[in-house]
C-alpha cells in the first residue's frame, strides 16, 4: 500500500516542523514549502492527498493557492486544511473551499483528527462530480 503524502504549506519554520513531524509520526509522506507560490508548483507535480496551509504568507497567500487548486482540473477535489492565527480567515477559507479550519496555536490532537477525518474514504456519492462545482 503507497503511503499517502502530505503537502505543507507554512511559511513559520517552527510551526512547518511540528506538523511536519506531526505528520510523520501519523504515517505520512510529508513535502513542504513555505509560501503559496511554490505550493502551488510542488502540488502539480506530487499530487498530494491533502494540502495543510497557511493563510498569511509570501509571495501567494493561503486563500488565493486555495482557490487555485480548487480551479485545477487535477487538484480541485485534494483536501485542504487551512491553518491560521487568524479566526477570522475562517469565513474566507471556507467559503473558498477549505475541508477544515484550524485556528493556530491548536493541539496535536485537534491537527490528528481534522486529518483524519479529510483523510477518511468517501462513498461513491461523496465522489461522483465532486469537481464539477
């Protein structure tokens, strides 16, 4: 069985390590990048099978990669949690298609189980047209 592979994208080198550890520890292959604009280029080429982001960052932000992987014919049904400091970046996230939304600092615990719950298979209704939306 291929492990499924995680992309990063978190442009605080400290909090990229915890989840990146984090992560690994759960059993995942784990890519990074600390800004949108690379994100952006690293999914197109490794097709992850969920994307944890940062809002607030260089060069791209969180919101405008999210609304980029969700217009991506490819990309557009990989699951994004989007990871922010800011509460109030939850209305934009969603609204641009984030899975979940985790305000920053959250426990290790609360990260595991909006992975996971992404993660988890879908039914066959949960799958057909997904992208179509």
């Amino acid at each position: 069985m291929q492990e499924s592979t995680v992309l990063v994208v978190e442009d605080d080198d400290a909090i990229r390590y915890g989840i990146e550890l984090r992560l690994r520890a759960m059993g995942y292959a784990v890519r990074s990048s600390n800004d949108g604009k690379d994100a952006i280029e690293k999914a197109e080429r490794i097709l992850p099978s969920l994307i944890c982001m940062d809002v607030r960052m260089p060069l791209v932000d969180g919101i405008t990669a999210l609304q980029w992987f969700k217009s991506h014919p490819v990309l557009c049904d990989t699951p994004v949690i989007i990871l922010s400091a800011c509460p109030t970046d939850q209305s934009a996230a969603m609204s641009a298609g984030a899975r979940y939304f985790l305000a920053k600092p959250f426990a290790a615990e609360m990260f595991e189980a909006a992975v996971k719950q992404v993660l988890k298979p879908k039914s066959n209704s949960q799958l057909e047209g997904a992208c179509n939306g």
